[in-house]
C-alpha cells in the first residue's frame, strides 16, 4: 500500500520557471446570479419549446428573487473566500468526476493520444527506447522546475497539474479513489509492460541515465523473457468498476506480502511503457489499441502510459483523474517533436557491460485471485463490445484553410459537428466543448455550451435549398461569434455549469433542493448527447474519449494545418447510434460549409462595380 505521505495532496511550488507565476494567479470567480441565470435561460432557449421555456423562466426568476437562492450564493462565495482555500470547485469536482466516480475508467474517463509513425524507428524497441528518453527529460524539466510555464497568450496558466504527471498514480477505495504521487527523486524508474508480465526498468545506472541503445536494450531482454513465458492478466482488474476493483484489489495485496511490494513498484514507477504484441493498421485498429486495447497489457490507474506496438506504431493513454489533456498534450507533443524530427538526445551509442536486467514482477495469483481476474476481464470485454467508433480524416482542409475563410477553427469545426448531427436527427440537442479555466488557480475546465439560437439557426440555413450562400453564411458567421463569445465566458470562469453545481452542492443535509434544480430543463439541458473536445499537435493522428450519456456521441478532434480528424465513439444499443453515418455527415457538412464561403465570396466580387 502506498506510504500515508503519498497521499497528501502535493502543495503548490512556487520555485524554477515552471511555477514562477502560480502564487499571482487569481482564484476562480464565483459570478453573480445576476450573471449566470439570464446566461442559463439565453442556453435553454434552443433546446426548450415555447411553454417548457415559459415554465422554467419562471422558476429561475423565482429562485433568483428567493432568498434560498441568495443564501446559497452566500455560501459560495464564504466558501470561496476561505483562508487556505485555492479553488472552491477543485475538491468538488475532483470527487463528483473523477475520484467518487465509480464506472471504469477505461473506456469512460481516460483519453489516448495517437502518434504519428516514426520513419527513423520503425523497430518497436528502437521506438519505445526514444520515447522513453524524449519523456524523461519532460519529466528532467517538471522536477526542476525549468520548463516555461504554458501561456494563453501572455497570460499564465496554472502549473498545479504537473505535480501529477510523473510517479503518481490513482488507487481505488470505496467510496472514492484518490490519487497517490511519489517521490521523483527516489524512484528513476518505469514498470514495463510485455504478455500481460510486468518489469521494473531502473533508468539510472551508476549515477548515470541509460542511453537509448541501453534501454533498447534492456526492452529487448523483457520481449524475450515475456514472450517465452505466460502470465495472468493481473492488469485487467485494473479496467473494472472502482468499488469492485477496491475490493479486489484489497484481495490482491493481502494474498501476498510479495503482491503488496509490486503494486507499491507499479505506483511508484515514473510512468508505464506497454510493449504490446499486437500491429494494427487501420485508424480504428489503433485508435481501440491505444483506448482500451485487450484490457490485459496495461495498469489504467497509472498517470501516463506509453503504447508500443510490434509493427512500431505508438500512442499514449492518460489517466483522467487529477490532470486534463492540455499538460499531456504537451508532454506527448514534446516527445514526438523530439524524436519524429531526431532532436532527441539518445546519449551514448555503446551499451555498458553488466547492465542489471529488468526486474520481472511476478504477482502470486492464489485460485480467489485468478478467478476474480477472470471475471473482471468478462465485464471488461462486454462494455468494450458495446461501444462503435469511426475515426473521420477529413484531407479536404485544416486550420490554415479556416483561417483564410475567415472563421476561428475550433468553432468552424464545432459547427460542422452541429450540423453532422442536425442531418442526422433533424434537431439540435444539448452539447458540452470542454473549456480549460487554467488561468485560474487549480483551475480545471468549465463546459462550453456549444448550441445556441444562432447554432440552430445557421443548422436550418445550411438545410435550406431557397437560401443563397451569403444567407447561409451569414447564419455561420454569427453562430461562429456566438460560439466564440460563450467559451470566452467560460475561460474567463463565467460559464454556467459549475456555478450551478457549486450552488446545489452548497446545500445543507435535510435542506430541500431548489425547484431550479428538480425543474426537467436542468437535467435535459445538461444530457450531453454530444461531448466534445479538441487538442491538437501536428503531430497526433487523432486523439479520443467515451461518450458520457448511452444516447451520445464523444467527439475528440484534433484540427491540424491541413486537416481535421475526428474520433467519434457511442454505444451500441436500443438508441440506435451510428457512428458510421454521423461521421459521413459531419464530413458532408464540412466540405458544404466551405463551397457555402467561397461562392459567397465570389459573388460578392462579382457584385462589386467596376471601376
């Protein structure tokens, strides 16, 4: 079990360039009701008909003016007052999404990163030993504090996150999880991953980092050593729901003092290295490899895990709990501009004689434990066989070729999704874009409400065949700016939802809840059958994530120079979802979107007198 000092929350560092800025940055907002509720109506006016809107107007007035709601907005606002108190979201948050959630996290709450190939590397050891070497001197960078902070612009994003990235991991208890981080110092190694066998790779030897030839090396020793040998899937019991998991995992440690030895080297380790036998070639085959894979070659509470496979493909797959994509995003694009463009620095070429082999780890698997594994890998093959997935590579255009049409990409984008989905169901239904509020303090994400008047509006133009292409693109320049203007709302921390949770979640045991909150227009209008986010690397070839409602799609994108690739994925049942055609659309949608700007523009040219 992991060391009681482990389980402190790490405090803020205020040393080196990394967290130069983190004591100035502000505390995130509580807005006014005077604020959020107009804003919660303005959002409800698409999604509502005309009597349900009246009805729900009514109540929010009514909750506005009350004084529950007004004593509501006091405790918030003590609370986010409090001496000591960074961020009076951040436990809330951390405990209802991620740590008291007790689904899987894989496929629910973890994302994957997938990578481009390596044309230097294209032998999985060789590819593995760079990467290893890339992501080490990230971490090098984290530890000292010499990485320069991220910016929004000029403006500092909070740093707090990165104290989660390296040698930390998230362990299951019931009620809810928590997540553990270990000593960097203390622990230069990583647990390698090969035939469901786990290894611990010292990284360091005679005070010395291994170079890339070394550590391939060594990997090389584990392939031969995993693949002569069998094992069971101990990793998979990782992949179950958290409150059987805790349980099981109770059961693994206590059936040998051994056990308990290796699950403190896995939490330990600076990060997972997956060597996995498989060699997927169409964009789904890797994009499933690197979500969810078989279940067996992983640990998936583990902050980072880095995904090789036999033909040289890789990806990543992060850990959802204590850090958003944004940190991660960085480190992986890091890693591959490092090692696609050879800058990565493989130390020297030679492989120093009486290297230490590999440590394999070997779990004593009693028949209680075995047999708990088998069960946990049965739930995990079914929710793995309920869900679909396309992944979309539109070649038609990217970022750059938005830019020129005049439009912001990321919104460009979330209206081709609006569209692709308004072809499919005739309507517009309640949508979240994640937005990052990281320039707060522990500041996490707020949820961009991407469907407004003007979504729906420019939905029905784009459907219209009387309309012209100017009319049409006017409705997709003012979607676009409302688009634009909501999600500045929400980085500014001046969104709805988290105002809303922190007022429901400041009542008191026994206290009744507000009729804001039993009002079906709360629930309904933050059912997302769409969630959506972007990251973006030229360097990714995609990213992705679940659905988060069993009628709705999860939408990751990345927008690329000349490019846009989507991951669409949803479940297969009773709702009928169809991946396939939402994808065709949304391509479909994209490309009139385009043909809709540039023969405005032309006939805006020809409209022009000649001089």
């Amino acid at each position: 079990m992991p060391s009681a000092t482990s389980q402190k929350k790490p405090s803020d560092r205020t040393s080196g360039k990394l967290f130069e800025f983190q004591a100035q940055l502000p505390r995130l907002p509580v807005p006014s009701l005077d604020e959020t509720l107009p804003k919660y109506l303005k959002t409800l006016e698409p999604l509502l008909s005309k009597e349900k809107l009246a009805k729900t107007k009514k109540t929010v007035e009514e909750f506005a003016q009350s004084a529950q709601g007004k004593e509501l907005q006091r405790r918030l606002e003590a609370r986010a007052s409090e001496p000591g108190r960074v961020n009076w979201l951040a436990e809330w948050w951390n405990d209802l999404s991620y740590m008291g959630y007790r689904d899987p996290v894989v496929p629910y709450v973890s994302y994957f990163y997938a990578y481009k190939d390596d044309k230097l590397r294209r032998e999985p050891t060789k590819r593995a030993a760079a990467i290893v070497r890339a992501a080490w001197e990230f971490r090098r960078q984290v530890a000292t504090g010499e990485l320069a902070p991220e910016m929004a612009r000029t403006t500092p994003l909070c740093s707090y996150s990165y104290s989660y990235m390296f040698n930390a991991t998230r362990i299951p208890v019931k009620p809810s999880d928590y997540e553990a981080t270990y000593d960097l110092a203390k622990n230069e190694r990583i647990i390698v991953v090969r035939n469901n066998q786990f290894f611990d790779l010292q990284l360091v030897h005679d005070g010395q980092l291994l170079s890339a030839a070394e550590i391939e090396s060594q990997l090389d020793r584990v392939v031969e050593v995993a693949d002569s040998d069998a094992a069971v899937p101990v990793g998979i019991l990782t992949s179950d729901n958290r409150d059987l998991w805790a349980d099981n995992y109770k059961l693994l440690s206590e059936a040998s003092p051994k056990n308990a030895e290796i699950l403190e080297k896995i939490q330990s380790s600076a990060f997972l290295l997956c060597l996995d036998s498989t060699r997927p070639v169409t964009r789904e085959e890797y994009h499933r490899t690197y979500w969810h894979g078989d279940g067996s070659n992983r640990w998936f509470d583990k902050s980072l895990q880095f995904i090789v496979c036999d033909n040289g493909k890789a990806g990543f797959l992060g850990e959802h709990s204590s850090m958003d994509g944004t940190p991660t995003c960085r480190l992986n694009d890091y890693i591959l501009d490092q090692t696609l463009n050879n800058k990565v620095d493989l130390g020297n070429g030679a492989v120093r004689a009486g290297l230490p082999a590999p440590e394999q780890l070997r779990f004593v698997t009693p028949p209680p434990v075995v047999r708990a594994i088998e069960e946990a890998g049965s739930r995990f093959k079914s929710v793995v066989d309920q869900h679909q997935l396309r992944v979309l590579q539109y070649e038609g255009f990217g970022k750059d070729e938005i830019k020129k049409l005049g439009f912001s990409p990321d919104g460009f984008v979330q209206m081709a999704i609006q569209l692709g989905y308004f072809k499919l169901y005739g309507q517009s239904r309640a949508t979240y874009e994640a937005a990052a509020t990281r320039k707060f303090a522990h500041g996490r994400t707020e949820t961009c409400r991407s469907v407004s008047n003007e979504s729906v509006e420019f939905c029905k133009s784009f459907e219209d065949p009387l309309l012209s292409a100017s009319e049409k693109v006017a409705a997709l320049q003012a979607a676009v700016k409302a688009h634009g203007s909501y999600a500045k709302a929400c980085s500014e921390g001046k969104g709805v939802d988290r105002h809303l949770l922190g007022l429901r979640l400041s009542l008191k045991p026994g206290e009744e809840k507000p009729a804001i909150f039993q009002d079906p227009a709360y629930a309904e209008s933050s059912h997302w059958y769409l969630s959506t986010s972007q990251l973006s690397s030229e360097h990714f070839e995609g990213w992705g994530f679940s659905e988060v409602v069993p009628d709705g799609y999860g939408v990751a994108y990345t927008i690329r120079k000349d490019s846009v690739i989507l991951h669409i994925a949803a479940m297969k049942n009773r709702f009928g979802l169809n991946s396939d055609h939402l994808a065709h659309l949304v391509k479909e949608a994209l490309g009139e979107m385009r043909l809709a700007v540039v023969a405005a523009k032309l006939s805006e040219t020809a409209a022009k007198p000649k001089l």
